[in-house]
C-alpha cells in the first residue's frame, strides 16, 4: 500500500479488447491517418457530443490552439489579451505566432479572466481576447462578448479543461469565435493525443483543413502555408472508444468531486472555488486554495501527501507570465489575484478509478488527522 504512487490523474482507457478489435480494420485498409474513416466519425460524433457546430480535430490541444489562432490572419506583431494563470501552451500559442501576450489578472472567486480589468488593456494593437475555461470554470462569457464586440476583437477561448461543460443549456463551444479542447492523455476525455478547435464560419473550416495538412487541396495544389497538425486513425479509435465510455466517467467523477466537497468545505484554511451559476460542470480537476490560517503553508501540504505516495500539482504555478521564457517581456496589469491564487493553490488528485480508501487517506492527511 506505501509504495503505491497515486497521481493527479490517471488517464481513462476502454477495455483492452475492445480497442484492439476497433483498430482491426486498419490492417486491412493500411489507411492509418489523412483524415480518414474514423478521423471523420469521430469528428461528428465530438460535434454531437460537445454539441457544437463545427468542429475540426488536431494532432493535440496546443497545435489546435496555435492553427486557430493563424487561422484569424492577425497583423504580425498584434496583442491579445489573455491570462497567466493557465498551462505554458496558452501564452506559446500566442507567442509562436509571432502576437503579443497581455497578461491581464484573474478573478479569485473562480481563477478565471478578470474581465473588468480587460478594457483597461485595450490598445489601437489589440486583436483579440484568448481566455481559459480554467480547471472547467467558465469564464464570463457574456461580458467578454459585449467587450469583444464593442472593440471589435475577437475571442478565442482555450477549453482544454472543459470538455463535456455547459453553459446556460448550452456546449461551452458554442461561445465566442471559437474554442480550443485538449485530448491529451491527462484530460477528462483523451485520444491519447488530440485536441479540437469549435468554431462557426465555413471559412475557418476551410482554412483550419488548410493549416492541418500542409495546405493540400490536390495532388498539385497546395494554397496555403500549412502545418501538419492531424489526428491519426490509432488516436481517432481511442477516442471512439473512449466516448462509450465518458458519462460513465463524468458520472464517477462527479461522486468524487461531491465527496471531497463536503469533507472540505468547512476545513479552517481551505478555500474551494465557487461553483458557476448556470454551469454543468465536469469535475475535470480539484484545486483547493490553501489560505495564511491553515496550518502548514502549501507546498508544506503538497509534502505531507507525497509522503504516502500521492501527487497533487501547484496548476498553475509559477505564472506563464513569469516563466523564464516570457518574464519582464510583455505588458501586464497588476496580476495580484493570479500571484495569490498561483502561491495557494494545490490540485488533488481526481479520476473516475480513484478509490474510496485513497479519498479518504487524502481527507486525513489534509484535515490533519493523520
Ligand atoms: C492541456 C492544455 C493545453 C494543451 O493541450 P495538449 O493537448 O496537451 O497539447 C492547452 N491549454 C491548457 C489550459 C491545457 O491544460
């Protein structure tokens, strides 16, 4: 039992022989990637699913990000406005295509972008707004979209962590210009590798078909300056399986998430987010906020709960703003919630198989009766 390393998450996998009968076929068509069979039934499915109305799917979350993201054709050099309390890929994608983060402050009550702090950010150079569904959390949509459309940018968000969320009865895709969603092995709902971008226009369909294969439009035609950013078949069938399996899974999450809710709420010291109103949730992740009056500091607790072997993770911390890579180098607003909740928060770990007893020996450990 002590040396039973329990971690964050564990990524959900169909029954072994059921994916080997589905990847089968392959043998016999050799045709193993180039938007084939199950390239395209999985993309319809995620459409129905995610319940969206266009959907194109990407080799990984942070390629569909930076495919989107060229999609819209910005002047080279132009700012986005986004947030740093996320994962390293938001602010890349941005970078990587040669645009200008600003790093604009969170709000403490869900970690989500601030946006009454976005119009202070707007300058002539803007061109757009790229924020996070962090953790699942949905950002302020309607006011992000009343800003957007006043200056008229455009908003990208970055929903890798909120596959399966709803927002008034509706698919978290279905807001803004488009959405970003992250399949990677970690993620609620993984191909192994994948990700998707959710949009609207049929000429970003055409131009995200573009930027994911090369620019090929024929045997002697290519008409853009493509990448090679597609889903392979091998992946395309995990996530067919997969999908059987997600509300199963949400399900067993939920009961999970439910748990630790109520052995947590009450803890001196240990702050949980707020729930959306509105919102179907995923139970994607479980960051707690570790406060000045509870009893150790947070890295302290991260300590004491790896000394029995289990792995929670400082997501997100340090701020993307401050990496190596990007400190001191783009324009920012006082990020004072993002710093506080960066310096306090700790992700439990969270997944369909986690067990009852492990549940329990991290409420122990975290409640400080062990
Ligand atoms: C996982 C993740 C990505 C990148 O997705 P990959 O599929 O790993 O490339 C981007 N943004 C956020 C917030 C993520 O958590």
């Amino acid at each position: 039992m002590e040396n039973k390393k329990i971690f964050v998450t564990m990524s959900s996998m169909p029954p072994y022989d059921e994916y080997i009968d589905a990847i089968k076929p392959l043998w016999d068509s050799h045709w193993l990637t180039n938007m084939g069979k199950y390239h395209q039934e999985l993309e319809e499915k995620l459409k129905n699913y995610l319940d969206v109305p266009e959907l194109s799917l990407m080799v990984n979350g942070h390629m569909a990000l930076e495919m989107i993201i060229q999609a819209f054709e910005f002047p080279k050099g132009s700012e986005i406005i986004t947030t740093p309390f996320t994962f390293i890929s938001t602010t890349h994608a941005i970078v990587r295509n040669h645009l200008k983060p600003v790093f604009c402050d969170v709000k403490m009550s869900d970690g989500t972008i601030d946006e009454t702090k976005l119009e202070d950010l707007i300058t002539e150079n803007t061109v757009a707004i790229l924020p996070v569904h962090v953790y699942g959390n949905v950002c302020n949509v309607k006011e992000i979209q009343t800003i957007a459309d006043k200056y008229r940018l455009k908003v990208i968000y970055d929903a890798a962590h909120a596959f399966g969320v709803k927002y008034a009865g509706n698919g978290i895709g279905n807001y803004g210009d488009a959405s970003v969603f992250s399949f990677h092995a970690t993620k609620i709902f993984n191909t192994i590798e994948g990700g998707a971008v959710a949009f609207f226009s049929p000429e970003i369909r055409e131009k995200l078909y573009n930027l994911k294969n090369f620019g090929i439009r024929g045997e002697e035609l290519v008409v853009d300056i493509g990448a090679n950013a597609k889903m392979n078949e091998f992946a395309a069938i995990m996530g067919l399986c997969n999908l059987k399996y997600i509300d199963l899974v949400l399900e067993e999450r939920k009961k999970r998430y439910t748990f630790y809710k109520e052995n947590l709420n009450s803890v001196r010291g240990i702050k949980l987010f707020d729930s959306n109103i509105n919102v179907e949730p995923n139970y994607a992740y479980f960051p707690i906020l570790i406060k000045e009056d509870y009893r150790v500091n947070r890295d302290e607790l991260q300590d004491s709960l790896k000394k029995y072997g289990i792995y929670s993770r400082k997501y997100f911390y340090p701020l993307t703003s401050d990496q190596a890579c990007f400190k001191n180098k783009y324009k920012k607003c006082k990020l004072e919630n993002a710093r506080k909740l960066a310096k306090q928060v700790l992700v439990i770990p969270l997944y369909d198989s986690l067990e009852k007893s492990i549940i329990y020996q991290i409420l122990k450990i975290i409640t400080g009766s062990k």
